[in-house]
C-alpha cells in the first residue's frame, strides 16, 4: 500500500503484535523505547491502524521477530 509522498505503507496484525509483547513481558511503553517508535504510534499499530513499513522493521526488530511474522496475512 502507498500513502501520500510514494511511502509504502502496512498492517501489523493486532493479534500476533500482542501475543509477541506478552511472550516477552514487555509493556507498548518499553516497546516505543526500545524500537525508537513513538508511543502514540505503537499504540495506533496496536489498534490496528497501518504504519509505514520502516515503523513495522523497527518494531519487528525490537520484538526479535521478522516483520512478516506480525503483519497481517
């Protein structure tokens, strides 16, 4: 998917994301500072709203997991 300005963006399945923070005891609040992410947006990804596909690599990365792990099928 493109958003305005040719970015690419994606969907982070909010299921798999919260089974990811639960496994690891992290709170969205340790998640944002760890990925470098704001909170608001880890919050918004949560929600299930899209986010730009270097957003999903950095929170992907933060989780230990590959992006295509948490994105929705």
């Amino acid at each position: 998917m493109l958003r305005k300005g040719g970015k690419k963006e994606m969907r982070i399945d909010r299921v798999k994301f919260r089974m990811e923070l639960i496994k690891r005891g992290i709170t969205q609040k340790k998640l944002a500072e760890w990925s470098g992410v704001t909170r608001a947006t880890i919050n918004s990804v949560a929600c299930g709203k899209s986010c730009r596909d270097d957003i999903g690599g950095k929170i992907a990365k933060a989780l230990g997991v590959d992006v295509t792990d948490i994105m929705e099928d």
